[in-house]
C-alpha cells in the first residue's frame, strides 16, 4: 500500500482520534489517507493552537495527542507546543512534512532541519527515510510518548516517503506493567510515617494521572493526614476536603508554608521538578519520602532521606494497607492553618468594587461551575488566584500549566477538553495578553459547534509583569496596551459576545452563557491594584502570625 495509507493506519491502531493541525503541500498524500480514515482531522488557525490542543488532549485522556503540520514555518511553530507537552509531561505527537529527500524539486526553499530542531525539546525525534520503517517507528514514538514521564515526540515524513509503496506490516503493541516498588522501601515508608509527629501529604503534577487519586483518597481517609499541593497537582483529592491545607501557588509566605514547616515529615507525592519547588529543604530534623515514577532529582533545596521508586498508585496502595494511624499524630495546627486561609480569603471574595477582584471573580466561578466542569487557564497573574483560591473537586478539572507556563494556551486547550469531555461544561479564563496570541482559535470552536465559555480578564496590559515590577519596586513601564471590542470581535466570528459592567453580573452572565449553546465571549474589567499589596504583604504578614 501507499505509504501515507500505512502511517495512517498506524495511528489508528495505536487509538488516534483526532489528528489537529494545518497541512501543506508536502503533507497531501498523509491528508488523503486521513480522508479515508476513522481519524478525524481538526482544522485549526494556526499550528500553536493545534500542538495545545494536542497536549490537553493526552493530557486529559492518557494518550498520545497527535498534531500535523507542514515544513518550515509550519513546523517551526510547533516549538512552543512541543516545549509544553515536554515539560508539563503531557503525550503528545507532532507530524511535520518535509521537501522530497531522494530528489530535490525546490533548492533549499523552506528547509530547515526540523529534527535536529526538535531534538532538545522532545524525547524522540526522527526522519523516516523508508516506507518499511512505519511501523517500528510509529511505535516506538508513542511507546516513548506515553511511558513515564510522558512528554513530546516528533516524526518528519518527508513528501516522496510518503507517496511510495510499501509492503511492511504493523506492530501490535507490546503489554507493559510499569515497575512497582521494592518492598523494603514501603516498610521504611511506613515506619517514618508512624514515627513522625506532625507528617504532611503533598501532592504533585506526577499524581495527577493513572489510578493515583483513588490510592491517595484510601490513604488520607484511613490515617487523616491532612495534603497540600502544587499547582499542577490540584484535583487529585477533592480540596473541600476538611484535611486539605492549601496549595503552593506562592513560592513562600503564604499559610499553606506554615503548615510545611511545622511538618516533621513531608510524604511528597508526584514531585516534578519542572514546578517551583513547593518547599526548600535544610539540613535540619525534617524529613521528605519521595514517592513518584522515578528517583529523586537532587539539588542544595532536594534531598530526600527516602525514595520510594515505582508505580505511584501501587506504592500508595502498600503503604495504606500496612500503616497503622497513630494517636501520637499532632494535626490540629493544619486545621488551624487552613482556617486563617479560608477567612483571610472571604474578605476579597465579597467586595463588590469593579473592575472586579480577582478573589471574587475566582469565588464566582467556583459557585457556578458544577462539581465536573472543566475551567482551562492561560497564563497571567490570575493564575495564581485560581491555583491559591479555586478548589477543585476532581482530577483535571483545573487545567493550568506550571511548567512552560505559556501564554496562548487557554482557548486552545479548552477546545481540546470540550471535544474529550462533550457533556462537562468547559470554561476558559484568559488574560487579554493571552487571549489575543491565539484569539483567532475562536472560529475553530465556532466551525466544531462547541459549546464553550471564555472569559477574557481584561486590564489592558501584560498584568503578571506588572505585579512583579511593583514587587521590585520599578515604575511603571512599557506593559500597557490597547485591546480591540472584545463583544464586536467574538461576533465578527459567530460567536456570542458579553461584557461585564457590573461585579454582581458575572456570575449569572456565566451561569448564563454555561446553559446556552453555542461559543460565549466574555469582556471582565479585572482590577488587579492589590495584586502586590495582598500577595507580597498582607498575607505573609498574617500567616507569620499563626
């Protein structure tokens, strides 16, 4: 069969759903084939939009998303989107074409060495140079996708491979059990954990998958440890939880760290090390037993005593079933922690002042957003407000990226999670900075008759670098800009358009726009004046109390 006829049917016996991108020239042959597949070919606007798309894709589901584009410029714009799969350890497959390699028609127009491009920002990277090699590779790219930690791959199918013939067969992927942990390892566990006086659960972005969440429910309802977690490990134990003490959105001073450092033992779970550190070590009496995939990265602030090395959800599971809670356990100071949050935390969430808080907003949402909606986060300043303030009742239902952490990847995203989730509500909440670097994703949803929410907080410039050129005490400068007619140019697509003129309206435009079919813009004014007074003052100086 042709070439291009094999590949696809490659994918398709690896589980592709949907393939999103912009094909070429170069990529016609590989789109007929597509044509006549079960795959369903996402057309997007442009090749960033299509690689978040496809990250969010295997974020969410486990496997490999898949994104195409052509040579050159085309390809060139899916290094944001490799980086991000790569370092939010998200599976995700880019297909790139490429000029004939036997024959050259064009000179040099439009090449450049993808793959070696690819190289530093992939864990896999390849040319199929034959017809024959299909199949081993095609596998061999989603075995390393997916396998921990997952992340991004790349294959170039260069225009003359793919229109030849082959008569190479497929590979039946090969069953895998992921390594469990030695047994020793969960006895040391265990005692440290019984021997601890004050221990911490935290959680991190490496227990967000799997069956993990499940394990860590059993684990926290037989023993109440009270959890923490990272920003990008948010969902994995519902945190209305009572013994949930709050989330390392800020890298220090903030209660959730008083609770850290008061713990004797921190069971730290999932710790990736593209996240900020959620806690710095020292040479003191406190303890850290690593639990994750894979052994620790040591750095000055990283130092476990133990490592538990295996599947997580498993290595969880022993430990459970061989702990015994003790009465020894000194907890009640996390209960405390927790509560100064909780209502430091209601003061902003009931001021009625627009441009509207950042505090109330987040609390608006929460209220309006049932139990398994989905809210999908670009990257601002608002970013930390949702990460701090928004609970999150189940695993993935608050996408934010804590590793990239590029702007442009709200809308994209949300796309891609209304078209994995078509019966949870999807809402994305976008900064005007980065709702515009992809904005024209806007007729992607329109064209796929999703129904989507996005609000876009607007205050006219970049407003995380603002905060942080206030924390520095710089003025002012070079962060401001103008915006286009947020209600006139989500019409101009087919969209529906609101804006907000009121804090009390938010909530029931939202509730509103959720139960009404069809893609919702939403105009927010955000004022974001306290940004540097609450986060770098009030609330170290109120959590220094406890």
């Amino acid at each position: 069969m042709k070439a291009s006829d094999l590949f696809v049917k490659a994918l398709e016996a690896e589980g592709v759903e949907y393939v999103f991108g912009i094909p070429g020239e170069e990529n016609l042959d590989l789109l007929e084939s597509l044509r006549e597949s079960s795959i369903k070919l996402v057309l997007t606007r442009h090749e960033q939009g299509a690689g978040f798309m496809a990250a969010t894709y295997g974020r969410l589901t486990g496997k490999v998303g898949v994104c195409l584009s052509t040579l050159g410029p085309g390809a060139t714009n899916l290094v944001t989107p490799a980086a991000y799969a790569q370092l939010g350890a998200m599976p995700m497959l880019m297909i790139t074409g490429q000029k004939p390699i036997k024959t050259s028609k064009q000179g040099r127009f439009q090449v450049i060495d993808i793959v070696d491009m690819m190289r530093p920002i992939t864990k896999f990277t390849n040319q199929i140079v034959s017809g024959d090699r299909i199949p081993s590779t095609v596998r061999e790219a989603f075995r390393l996708a997916s396998e921990e930690r997952p992340g991004a791959v790349h294959l170039e199918l260069p225009e003359d491979i793919a229109a030849e013939q082959t008569n190479a067969q497929l590979l039946t992927p090969s069953r895998t059990r992921r390594p469990i942990a030695e047994y020793k390892a969960i006895a040391s566990a265990i005692t440290m954990i019984e021997e601890a006086q004050s221990p911490l659960l935290l959680i991190g972005a490496g227990a967000n998958r799997k069956l993990t969440a499940k394990m860590l429910r059993e684990f926290v309802d037989k023993t109440c440890i009270p959890f923490v977690t990272t920003q990008m490990g948010k969902g994995v134990l519902n945190e209305s939880d009572p013994r949930f003490a709050g989330n390392t959105a800020l890298s220090d001073g903030d209660f959730v760290h008083r609770a850290i450092e008061r713990a004797d033992l921190i069971i730290n779970v999932g710790h990736d090390v593209v996240e900020k550190p959620p806690f710095f070590m020292h040479h003191n009496d406190k303890k850290v037993i690593h639990v994750n995939f894979d052994s620790a990265a040591v750095d000055p602030v990283y130092f476990p005593q133990l490592e538990v090395v295996g599947d997580i959800a498993n290595s969880i599971w022993q430990i459970k079933e061989g702990i015994t809670p003790q009465d020894s356990w000194k907890l009640d100071f996390y209960k405390d922690v927790h509560q100064a949050y909780v209502d430091h935390r209601a003061e902003a969430e009931d001021d009625d002042r627009f441009p509207i808080l950042p505090e109330r907003l987040v609390r608006d949402i929460r209220k309006v957003m049932p139990d398994n909606g989905i809210v999908t986060l670009d990257n601002g300043v608002y970013k930390i407000w949702f990460a701090r303030n928004y609970p999150a009742y189940h695993p993935n239902t608050l996408l934010l990226d804590n590793a990239l952490a590029s702007m442009g990847a709200g809308l994209p995203s949300a796309i891609a999670a209304k078209l994995v989730n078509p019966d949870a509500p999807v809402l994305s909440v976008c900064g005007d900075g980065g709702f515009m670097m992809n904005s024209q994703e806007i007729e992607t949803a329109v064209r796929l008759k999703l129904d989507l929410v996005v609000i876009i907080l607007r205050d006219d410039a970049y407003g995380m670098i603002k905060w942080k050129q206030a924390n520095m005490q710089f003025d002012e400068f070079g962060l401001d800009y103008g915006n286009p007619n947020f209600v006139k140019y989500a019409q101009s697509y087919g969209a529906q358009g609101w804006r907000v003129d009121d804090a009390d309206v938010l909530i029931h435009l939202v509730d509103k726009c959720l139960n009404t079919k069809g893609v919702h813009i939403i105009d927010c004014p955000v004022d974001y004046s306290m940004n540097d007074k609450t986060l770098n003052h009030t609330i170290k100086e109120l959590s220094a109390k406890l």
